[in-house]
C-alpha cells in the first residue's frame, strides 16, 4: 500500500510512523522546511491525569503506553515517565483533588493524595507552602521541539519512506491523488490530511462548511536552567477548572467560592510546568477563543505565571528566555479525541485534537490505520 500523509507536525508524523511500521510505502509531505506550528509550541506533555473518562481516557493510556515503547527504540524524543503533582492549597482545592481520588478510575490514572512531604520527597524542587498534592502516576513527557526531528531522522532509515518538506499541496486531483506547488503529483491508496490549525484553502474546500473545529491560541514560556530536578511535571489547581476529569460537586463549590484571580480567569489560564532536557522550565498557558486572535503576546499573563511557580518552588523563577504564541485545532464536540472525515475518495482529514495532541498522536494514528485497513 502507498499512503501519502500532508503535514510533519505530531499527528502527521505518528500517520506517517504507523503507516512505516505496517510495511507501507509513505510519502510525507510538509509546507514548511520542518513543522512549525502547535506540536513544538506545547509542553511535550504525554498528559493523562486530566482526561475525560471513557474514549478520552483510553486514548491517552494508549498512546502513553505507545509513546513509552517508541521512546524505547528513539531516544531522541526524551521520553520520561515524570509522572505529575498537582499541590493544592485550602479545604476548597483539596476537595476537589479528594474527588478526583474517588473516581472508579482513578487507579488507571495512578492517582494518589500525598502530604507535603510525600510530595516532596518525590519533587524536592517543591519548597513552598501547600495543604496536599494530587499525584498522577501515569503522566510523563517528552521534548517537543525535537521530537518531530527525531522521529523523522528514524523514518528515514526505511526504504519505505520519503520526506518532502516546503511543498504545499493544493489539490486533489483524483482517487488518492494530489497536486503539490511544485507542480508534482502524489499517487497513493490512501492520503491522510494531518494539517494542524490549518483549516482554510484546501481543507476547507474539501470539509466544506461546518466543520466542527475551531483554532485556539495559546501562550507559554521557557525559562534558563533551574539548576536543580524538577523530578515531576507540576500543575495548579486551576488546572481543575480547565480538565474535564475533574469535575465534581467539589469543582462547582470551587468555582463558587474561590474564583480565580483576574488575569487568570480573563485569559483562561491554568498552570503547567515541565522541566526540559536542558534543565529549563516550560511554562503556561492562556486560552484564546475568540477570532481575531491578537497579533502580540501580553505581560500580565507572564507576571501571574511566574508568582504561581514562585510560589510553588520557594524560589525566584530563572531568567525567562522564550515567549511564544501558538495556535492549534480543537473539536468544538466535547469529549471527542479527533475529527475525523472522509473528505473524497482515498482521502481522509484528521485534525482537531486540541491541547490532546501531543498526548494522543500515537493512538489517534493507530485508530486512522486500523479503521482504513492499513
């Protein structure tokens, strides 16, 4: 079979991977001299503490327990299984942890309630004042900005694959067929649309109207090394406002009675913090839904972000090197992982995982090859 998958950010590349691992000949395809857009802008979080239980959840354990076995064999991606802490502060934000807890499947996500000093004894770099911590066993990470290059320099080492960067396709000329810029075609059995929140143009003159995704924008930040671990990926508890899995009572008393502060709650914030390979943190992030989207990245975000992390490590934050704004594509159906269409014969667009992306790649490719036949 010959499958040809447009798009090198981490769903494309996972199409691409899938499609490698089952014999087939692939072409890929990508606008930019590499990818450019959400799957290096994010938190190289492999994150399933969060996710809504059912299809949501089974997806991210999939693709964590994928994500491990391919980190196995690249190492370049920078695989580590963290795990996650969430410390809370207050009888309010513990209860909410307490119910996440006594969820029926709380043991899947390996949560567990820990003391500060159980918390502590796992992240040392955690100094500062809080009642208890949310653990979450089962998260992990890799390094965003390199992944996709490492995986790609993998796929290279198959005869099967070819890598066609600064081509833009812009037709669809026939059963599994299409044109790039260059005036080449692109004969396959299937093509795979993995084009990010690039949702004009082409995608939408195949979707056609409705389809039900929209762009969202985000900001984040990096910081110099800390200088000591930070042995687990660290997120707030308006990270409990934002994730699906924890929804609650306790949620609800939550929001009524301690709202958020008001940068957070006017730029739809929550806290995540992950600590790269060169010892520097990563850090964010606002939600941005409304169109048009601004143009420049705002401080008071930056400033709220900083007073949390501050707060949490007992420490000055280290010097702040990178601001970044970033856009992806999320369905607009709640609990849906990915949309997913046929949109002309042999061809298929796969878009819309959301801030899921990076977590759920692995099994949303495997589900593409597994329902095409691959």
């Amino acid at each position: 079979m010959r499958v040809t998958v447009v798009g090198a950010g981490v769903v494309g590349t996972m199409h691409a991977w899938q499609a490698v691992e089952r014999g087939h000949q692939v072409v890929q395809i990508e606008r930019e001299a590499e990818a450019r857009g959400a799957s290096l802008r994010n938190f190289g979080q492999i994150w399933v503490s969060g996710r809504a239980g059912g299809e949501e959840l089974e997806a991210a354990l999939r693709a964590r327990e994928l994500w491990e076995g391919i980190g196995g064999r690249v190492p370049g991606l920078g695989f580590r299984a963290t795990g996650s802490l969430t410390p809370v502060r207050g009888p309010l934000e513990l209860a909410v942890a307490e119910a996440a807890v006594a969820r029926p499947d709380a043991a899947a996500r390996g949560y567990k309630l820990l003391t500060p000093g159980e918390a502590r004894a796992l992240n040392p770099a955690l100094r500062g004042e809080f009642t208890a911590a949310l653990y979450c066993e089962r998260d992990a990470a890799v390094e965003p900005r390199t992944a996709q290059l490492a995986l790609r320099e993998e796929l290279l080492k198959s005869p099967d694959y070819t890598f066609l960067p600064g081509r833009e396709v812009r037709e669809v000329t026939g059963a599994g067929t299409v044109r790039d810029d260059h005036g080449d075609v692109h004969h396959a059995d299937a093509v795979v649309l993995c084009t990010g929140a690039w949702l004009g143009g082409l995608v939408r003159e195949l979707a056609g109207p409705g389809l039900p995704v929209r762009r969202v924008r985000l900001q984040m930040m990096q910081t110099d090394p800390l200088g000591e671990p930070l042995t687990t990926s660290v997120a707030d508890a308006d990270s409990f406002r934002y994730y699906p899995a924890y929804a609650s009572p306790a949620l609800d008393e939550l929001n009524a009675r301690q709202p958020q502060p008001e940068t957070a709650a006017a730029h739809k914030m929550q806290l995540l913090m992950v600590q790269r390979a060169d010892g520097g943190l990563t850090i964010g992030d606002t939600h941005e839904y409304e169109h048009p989207f601004a143009f420049d990245t705002v401080e008071e975000p930056y400033e709220h972000l900083t007073a949390v992390v501050e707060s949490f490590l007992g420490r000055p934050l280290p010097r702040v090197r990178h601001r970044w704004a970033g856009v992806y594509a999320q369905c607009t159906e709640p609990g849906r992982v990915v949309h997913r269409q046929q949109v002309h014969e042999g061809v298929w667009l796969v878009t819309g995982p959301g801030g899921r992306g990076m977590t759920c790649a692995p099994a949303i490719a495997e589900t593409t090859a597994n329902e095409l036949g691959w």
